[in-house]
C-alpha cells in the first residue's frame, strides 16, 4: 500500500479490513479509494481494485482505477461501458519491484458497471 501511494503520489485509503481482504492462502482483493472529493469545481476522486493472484505459479499484483468527478464516474471517449486504469506490480513482492502504469482500458464486458458513483460499495 505504501508503494502504491507512492507512485499515485496521494494517499491510499483501505476500505476493507485486511481479514476482508483475503480469498485464499494465496490471493486478495481489496477496495481501496482516495480521499473523499474536496472543493465545489472538479472534485476529482478514485476508488480502485488491489488485488494479487497466482498466475503460471507465480504472484501477480494488480489495481483497477475508476476516476470520478461529482461522484460520476469518468471514462474515455468511445468507451460506453466505462474506462478503467490498468496498473500491475512488476517484480518480485519479497525482492522488491515498482508499479508499473500500462494506461487506460475499456470496461468491455461491462465487469465494473457497478463501480459508476464514488463511495456506492
């Protein structure tokens, strides 16, 4: 989390309890957000999916980024399911690596329609 603060270089709020967090001895998934939105112009916030799984054996570390503005979730044009930012852990978690931001994805399969107002989950 401190690393993942780092490179959005703001603070990560857990929303979860990290007992809430766990699916199995080898994987999580965790809502995490930003601040709540401050000031009465943009208002910008984000609320996000940390998640780790195992894949080929080994652990991958990911979030999913939702941006809101006025509580309303953002997306790119062309985009109608929603946009979401992509951003993986490269490298090992014991050995040490660095998040890695591979850019901005369409919602294609509509798998985070319910993530459309900060704060809804």
């Amino acid at each position: 989390m401190e690393e993942l603060s780092e490179f959005l270089q703001e603070p990560v709020v857990l929303v979860e309890s990290p007992d809430e967090c766990l699916v199995d001895d080898d994987a999580f998934s965790c809502l995490i957000r930003s601040s709540p939105p401050q000031g009465q112009a943009f208002q910008l916030c984000w609320e996000g999916i940390l998640g780790m799984e195992p894949v080929d054996g080994k652990p991958h570390t990911s979030v999913s980024l939702f941006l809101y503005s006025r509580s309303r979730r953002l997306s790119l044009p062309g985009h109608s399911e929603g946009s979401v930012l992509e951003i993986v852990y490269e490298g090992s978690l014991e050995h040490g690596g660095r998040w890695a931001d591979p850019g901005w994805h369409q919602d294609e399969f509509g798998e985070y329609l319910t993530y459309g107002s900060y704060g809804d989950r």
